[in-house]
C-alpha cells in the first residue's frame, strides 16, 4: 500500500486528536470514542511476510515494514516498532548473553527469548548494595555481554586519593581492558545507528499524525532483580532466606531505576513509562508475600514518576485479578494499567475511578480465532467497559501476537471503531 | 542409635514449615551422626512434601515455597542417597508414568519445572524432556518411555502451532490413543486446547496433578 498524500496541517490536527483520546481516558474523561493501540514485535514480520531474523537486522526494513502497518490499521498511537525489533546488530555488537535471537540461538523464525539464569549469585548482593556502579563495571556487565569482559580488570577508583590516585590509572593498560574499550566504541555506534532509526521512525510517525504510545519504559525492582540478577530460583528461595537484603536491593534498585527513567522520557518528549511486569500475578505469590515483597518499591517508583509528570503504564503481565485491591492504591487519574490475562470486567468495577486500563484481547482468539471472533472479543471489551465508563485502551493482551493472521488485526482495529465511535 | 519418632515428626515439620536451616542440620546429624536409615529420611521427606503440596493446594504457599521445598528435597536427597547400603527393594508402585517438555521453539521452564515438582510429590514418575523439544523427540520418548500423560508446556504464542504440530506427530505415529495429552502455559485455555487436539489444558500445577490423578483413576 503506497503512503496516502496526507498535509501537514491534517496531520498535526489527527496527531493531537490522538493524542487527546489517550490523556482524556489518563485523566478518567470520557474520550470521543475508544483508543485503539498498536503494539507489535514480530507480528510485523508476519504481516510483511519476512523472517524474524530480517526484521532484527534490517533497520531501515523494519521501519518501512512498520509505517505499512501503520497506515494500514490507522491506530491512535503506536509503539516503538523499530526499538522493539531491528536490536539484532546491537545485540551482536555487545554479545549479549541474556537473550537468544535468530541466528543466535533461536531459529530464523522464532521472536528473541530471554534465558532465566541466575546472573549475580546471592553473596554479590553486598557488593551491589555497597556500590552499584562499580558492580555494574567490573561483574556484571562483562558477565552478560562479551564485549565488556575486559572491564573485570577496571581499575578500583574510589578511596583513591592525591598521588594514589596516580597508581590507580595504571589499571587503564589493561590490554584485556583497552580490547574492551574497543569492542564497547564499536558497539556504542551500532547502538546508535538503533536509536537514530528510532528517532527517524518516531519522526515519521509524527509527520503522519500518529503519536506513540510510549516511548521510554522501565521495569518494577523486584523483577529487575528477578529477571536480570538473580533468576527465578534465585528471587523465589532470597523471599524465604533473605527477606531483608532483597528488600534493601529492591529500594535501592528504585531510585537506579528512577534516575535512569526520568531523564529518557523527558528526552523523549512522551510521559508514557511502559513498564512490563513479571512477577506480580496471583500464582507467583502470596497476597502477604506481593504487600511485601513486590508491591512497596514498585508502588513507590510509581508514585516516583507521577512526580516528575510522568505517566506509568505497567503491563500486570499474567492473572492479577487477586492484586486489584492492593494496586488501586495510586493517585486518581495519573497511570495506565495493561492488563494481560486479568478478568478487564472486574479491573473496570476495582479500578475504573483510578487509572485507564489498556488491553486485553485474547491471544488465543487473535491466533487461531476468524475475524468475527476477533470482532465479538471487541465487542465484549466495548459493551463491557468502555460503555460502562471504564476508560480503556484498546489493545491485544501483551500488544499483537506473532502469529496473529493480518485479516484477524485488521478485524480487531474495525471492531474498535464499529462498536464505540 | 535411631532416629526417634518425635524427631522424625520434627524434621517433617521443619521441611513442610520451610525451617530449613533446622531442616538440614537435623537432617544431616540423624544421617551422619546418628545412623538413620537413609530411606526413612528419604521417607520423611516425602511426607513433608505431601504437606507443602496440600498447602500449595489449598492457597497457603506458593512458588517461593516449592522452590525451597525442593532445594530442601535436594540437598538432603544428596546426602541420604550415598549411604543406603541396601538394594532399596521394590520401588513404592508411582501412580502412572508423565512424560513433560516445553515444545519445540519455546525456551521457558519455570512452569514446567514446578508442575514436574507437584506432580512429583504426588507419586507420579515424571520424565522432563527439556525445553525446545522437537515433535520427533515427543514420539520416540513416547515410544521408549510408555508414559501414560504427556504434558506439553508453553509460554509463547508460538507455542500453539508447535504444541498442535507435536500432538500431530504424536497421532500419526500410531501413539495418539495410548496416552493423554495435557498442554499448560501462560497462554493456554479452552481455545487452544481446542486449536491443538489435546485432551486437556491447565492454568497452574494442581490442575495438572488432578488431571494426572482423574486420568489415572486415582481419587484428587
């Protein structure tokens, strides 16, 4: 499909009525009618009938694809379609072990997978607390990607003083150290290169009127840890063996996690923070354990970017229908809660005077459904919750699963208008 | 010197209390000091486990207290398994035979592992194939393991194709009627079940032992 002639003018009038859709169901306003969001990693390889492993290297490919798709289903707001996808030079340049990717581990045609390892074993958790910093550069990073393996020799800076600080700086010669420096140069361009696609695709974006859906994220501390230091076994049995250090991790793992956020998304002129979370369903854990464990530091950084006039939007990844009491509890009118799996009926009644909910199309109907099901599953959301005066987002579960048939998305963006325009 | 009865039931209530530092130290003087059977250990155990299990059930512990119980299970399992002397004799008879992966694609465990667990410590014989395992590795586990349920666990969505494909090959290798199918994952319910032919699906792990337990004809 070639790009419609759209005017500038037009464009900035349906860019800011978009927009407006989005803040109206923020601020808990009735909105002229129900957002509908676009939100897909690999789903646009399907839909452009390419191979994953294409999508994650091909920057300008990606883009294209994306923008396709774009004028294609005509969303309110999109997500960062390029940032999400095209990383695979990135991931290559820092040899990142975190993750498999095509080519990588994972087949050509299969979405990049995170590894569930434990990352820092439970007596680093000291060394992390003293000085996160000089944690980061001489054990974590060159543990999980090769091109930082030269930074276990960084040479120890603080306590360092006067002339002794002379002798530090010989650590700098470090020959493992100075290939470390080279491979991170080289792999801070390929970085770029991602993030000024990025900008580009963003730009466009806006030229064509829509705005992003977010654009900066971040995570919860409890599974920042989880997932990226000490792995699932790790975070389940710390919960019984050391309660108290993961909860002093968890507080200071917040404010590292706010110091980075906030100046990312004020750089990126959107408040949105998307915030993906993994370890809050109700299975995981007890409703004594979520009050204690999970629920105070991420409440906190909430309330820590609602400060700073941000907007965050958590996706409660799984069933978190037994959590909708406890995470009500956040200032009126200022978050976006993404349901996955949670019952979007009952999180309307809980929490519908509080946030604006974002979700939650079925994956499995998206996926092996017909476009009537899919059109049925809209309505359901419609009648539901938005004509209940829940102010919803419209969206798949966690964004446009991979395999989800085109027909059946573009069942999902029309049934969005159809029922509540 | 034997092992009480009162300090058996002590170490059972340590383990299916998560005390595992008195656990394991009570364990490891009636193992290595005071010349305790290792299989009543290995017994005691398990009836500790049957605990945690109905606790898991019945809504009081939840992942971080399975994890644990395993480790737990592990340890004591290392220590206790060097010194039984004897042929053990006649293994307990398990409930039936499951054989358990994540199919092909597909690189997450975390569920797979906590439902091998449950079902584990409710008498069934597991067999844990892995994750990303192809259909072909499914049919010829089945044709050398003879389990009585398979359970194919997945977390993405692309995992119902490969779930579909694998219970495909699984018929047309002539095996589809010998045994049960249940599937389980982040995603899966009554659509997908539908979508790949199996005969059940289940959101968490007791779902999984009471399927395994009504298809074998044992009361939940």
């Amino acid at each position: 499909m070639s790009a419609p002639a759209i005017s500038v003018v037009n464009a900035k009038a349906a860019y800011d009525a978009r927009w407006k859709r989005i803040m109206d169901c923020v601020a808990l306003r009735q909105p002229d009618r129900m957002p509908v969001t676009l939100f897909g990693t690999f789903w646009l390889a399907k839909y452009a009938g390419i191979s994953h492993r294409r999508l994650m290297y091909d920057l300008d490919g990606a883009a294209a694809v994306a923008e396709r798709a774009v004028l294609d289903l005509d969303p309110d707001t999109v997500s960062p379609l390029v940032l999400q996808t095209a990383m695979g030079p990135t991931l290559e340049a820092l040899d990142y072990k975190q993750v498999q990717w095509p080519g990588h581990g994972v087949g050509d045609n299969q979405p990049y997978q995170y590894l569930d390892r434990e990352y820092m074993p439970p007596e680093e958790y000291d060394d992390f607390l003293f000085d996160p910093t000089g944690y980061y550069l001489r054990v974590y990073l060159p543990r999980i990607m090769g091109a930082f393996e030269g930074f276990s020799e960084f040479p120890s800076i603080a306590g360092g003083f006067y002339f002794r600080l002379f002798g530090n700086v010989r650590g700098f010669a470090s020959p493992a150290l100075q290939d470390a420096w080279a491979r991170v140069q080289q792999a801070a361009k390929v970085s770029q290169q991602l993030a000024d696609a990025n900008t580009r695709f963003i730009a466009r974006m806006a030229d064509l009127g829509y705005p992003m859906g977010n654009i900066a994220t971040t995570g919860a501390p409890f599974d920042v840890l989880g997932d990226y230091f000490r792995g699932a076994r790790g975070i389940l049995t710390d919960m019984r063996r050391r309660g108290d250090k993961l909860l002093e991790a968890c507080d200071k793992m917040r404010v590292l996690l706010v110091r980075q956020v906030v100046p990312a998304a004020r750089a990126s002129g959107n408040p949105i923070v998307f915030i993906p979370l993994h370890w809050a369903p109700d299975a995981f854990m007890s409703e004594q354990q979520f009050r204690t464990f999970w629920w105070p530091s991420f409440r906190q950084l909430m309330l820590d970017l609602i400060a700073e006039d941000l907007i965050p939007m958590p996706m409660w990844e799984s069933d978190c229908t037994k959590r909708l009491e406890i995470i009500k509890d956040i200032p009126a009118g200022k978050a976006i809660y993404w349901f996955e799996r949670a019952d979007i009926v009952k999180a309307r009644e809980v929490l519908g005077d509080v946030v604006a909910l974002r979700g939650n199309v079925s994956p499995s109907i998206l996926t092996t459904g017909a476009p009537e099901d899919v059109d049925a599953a809209v309505k359901f959301i419609v009648d539901n919750v938005h004509d209940k005066g829940g102010r919803i987002i419209l969206d798949a579960a966690f964004g446009l699963p991979d395999e989800t048939p085109v027909e059946n998305v573009r069942a999902m963006f029309r049934a969005a208008r159809k029922y509540s325009g | 010197m034997t092992a009480t009865n009162e300090q058996e039931a002590q170490l059972v209530h340590h383990l299916a209390e998560m005390e595992e530092d008195e656990g394991l130290e009570l364990a490891k003087k009636m193992l290595l000091e005071e010349g305790a059977d290792p299989l009543r250990v290995l017994e005691l155990c398990r009836k500790a486990m049957d605990i945690v299990g109905k606790k898991f059930e019945d809504g009081e512990y939840f992942l971080p207290e399975l994890v644990l119980a395993g480790e737990m299970l592990d340890t004591i399992g290392a220590i206790a398994k060097p010194l039984i002397k004897s042929s053990p004799g006649e293994e307990p008879r398990k409930l039936g035979r499951i054989l358990i992966g994540t199919v092909h694609g597909d690189l997450h465990d975390i569920g797979k592992n906590i439902v091998t667990f449950m079902l584990d410590i409710n008498g069934f014989d597991v067999k844990d194939i892995g994750i990303d395992v192809p259909a072909t590795t499914f049919v010829s586990e089945i044709e050398s393991y003879k389990p009585d349920v398979v359970g194919l666990s997945g977390f993405l969505t692309l995992a119902f194709d490969s779930m579909k494909d694998t219970i495909a090959s699984i018929d047309q290798a002539g095996l589809r009627e010998k045994v049960k199918i249940m599937i389980g994952g982040g995603q899966i319910d009554e659509t997908v079940r539908a979508y790949t032919g199996a005969d059940a699906f289940g959101v968490n792990a007791v779902e999984a032992v009471s399927l395994c337990k009504g298809w074998m004809g044992v009361n939940a």
